[in-house]
C-alpha cells in the first residue's frame, strides 16, 4: 500500500474514533456536582430545567445539593456509556490484604470511608486517628486491614463476631465553666462524634438529626440553648463575616429571597460539620456552595 493511500486509511480511521468519542461525551446524562455549582446553574448547562431535575433525581429541596452528588440530567441512558467509578488509589503492602489510599486536595475522612465501604470509626482505629477533622493531603490511610482488620470493618478477611454498637456520648450536660465561645468550640468537637448519623427531618438526638437538631443537640451539651430551626437560630447569634467564623460559630446558607434553609457547625479554618440531607446524614463538609453568612452564639 502506498503513502498516500496510507494516510487517507489512517486520517479515516482517526476522524471515525474521534467522533465515536464526542458522540460519547454528548449523549452523557449524568453529571457530578462541583463547588460552586447551584441546581440552576447545572439545568442552564445541560439544557434542561430545574424543574426537570428535580423530578429526576427525587430532590426534595432544590436549594441542597452536595459536592461530590451524582445527577441524572436526562430520563433516557440508552446512548450514554455506562459510568465507570474509578477506584479508589491504593496500594497493597502485604500479602495479606492490607491496602491504603493517599489522602488528596478536598478528601476528608467521611468520603475516604464512602469511597472505600468502610466506616469513620473503622478508619479512625485502624490509623490511630484521634480527630477524624485533621487529615493532611498525602498521608497515607490504611482502609483495609487484611489478616488484622478491626473486628466489624466491611474489609476484614476474616468473620469475627460484631461487636456490640457503641454507646452513643452521654447527653447529659457538661460543665457550663468557660465562657459561651470556649463552650461552643468543645460543641463543635463534640459534633464530631456523630459523624455518620442518619438524616431525619425534625430530629435532634443522637440516633438522628436534621441540620438544625444537631446544633441544638450539641449545644445544650455544653450549656447553650438554641431553638430547633435554623432561621431562629439564625436570630438567635450574632452576625459575623464567615472569614471570620470560628470553631464554633454557626454558619448559615440562604434562598435568594434571604431565607435561611441549611446550618453547620464551623470546626474552625473553613472546615464545618452538618447534618446535610437523607442518604447522606452529618458529614464533615459537602455543601456545593459556600455559606452566606456565620454567626456567633451569644
């Protein structure tokens, strides 16, 4: 075969694989939420309407979605390609099972333990982790244990009997010594301990919470009464830039109208916990967009 007829063979080749590709791409019907994204703005990208989505992925509340939700942007997934999930980076130190992942710019270790059908306390005592807010991009998280997994973790190799679910942290109230902003700071860790409870709407103890339930909760643990609604508790602090916001300080997120619909606990340098939505229970993080304003507990 000659040159010439060569390149025509191989630029048709070429021009047939490159269009299979963008045929691909273009009939795609999910898409993951990133920062900054807002269901709107999502609908005006895939040409579609919020409405529609809505309806599609079951939202109850337009206004609350997370970083890392997977979104169907049409009813039909008959010409896309089947997503493929990538898996999670690991690396097998022995020949027993073990596995770790490195820790990445936006992971914290709610994801790391979804994202590996493991569990936080499972993470958190297979690491020696005292405070599962403080994790460091590159460190290495052991998620599988192998031979010496913790008893319970979905990874282990072996079938111990489970243990018996911890106990949940006593509700009775601490020591009311220190003032408000040093109580609401011992709140915000202790918010940490719930990580993982269920999403359940007008809920506040520890078996599940709203948004608002788990401020009140956690408050009056150390003392501070809040009411169970996030605009009351809104009201209820005093109005603070959130650049401003602190371990502690509550932050709030509004409709466009100003009203206030979602709350979190700050932990402090941009990191919060909330209660975020059925299906996902309180997390560290995950809201798609920042918060429109902190306050502080009076």
């Amino acid at each position: 075969m000659n040159n010439s007829i060569k390149k025509t063979v191989l630029t048709s080749i070429a021009t047939v694989a490159t269009v299979g590709v963008t045929a691909i791409v273009a009939n795609a019907d999910t898409i993951t939420v990133q920062s900054g994204d807002s269901l709107s703005a999502i609908a005006a990208r895939n040409h579609t309407t919020v409405a529609d989505l809505v309806k599609l992925n079951h939202i109850s509340n337009p206004n609350l979605i997370f970083v890392g939700q997977s979104l169907q942007t049409s009813g039909s997934g008959a010409t896309s390609a089947p997503a493929t999930p990538s898996a999670p980076a690991q690396s097998n130190n022995n020949n027993n099972g073990a596995s770790t992942v490195t820790v990445q710019a936006g992971d914290y270790l709610a994801k790391i333990a979804a994202d590996n059908n493991t569990t936080v306390s499972a993470l958190m005592q297979l690491n020696s982790i005292s405070n599962p807010n403080y994790i460091y991009v590159g460190q290495r998280i052991v998620v599988r244990g192998g031979a010496n997994a913790v008893p319970g973790y979905a990874g282990a190799t072996s079938t111990p009997a489970q243990p018996a679910p911890a106990a949940a942290p006593a509700p009775q109230q601490q020591s009311n010594n220190g003032s408000v902003n040093q109580r609401a700071a011992a709140a915000a860790q202790y918010a940490l301990n719930f990580i993982g409870t269920p999403y359940v709407w007008g809920a506040a103890s520890p078996s599940a919470f709203d948004c608002s339930g788990l401020v009140t909760y956690v408050m009056a643990h150390y003392g501070i009464s809040l009411p169970h609604q996030s605009g009351a508790q809104a009201a209820s602090t005093d109005r603070i830039p959130t650049s401003q916001a602190q371990a502690g300080d509550l932050l709030f997120w509004t409709l466009p109208s100003g009203s206030v619909y979602h709350v979190a606990i700050s932990l402090g340098n941009g990191r919060y916990i909330s209660a975020l939505e059925p299906g996902v229970g309180t997390q560290i993080g995950g809201m798609a967009r920042q918060a429109n304003f902190a306050g502080r507990v009076r």
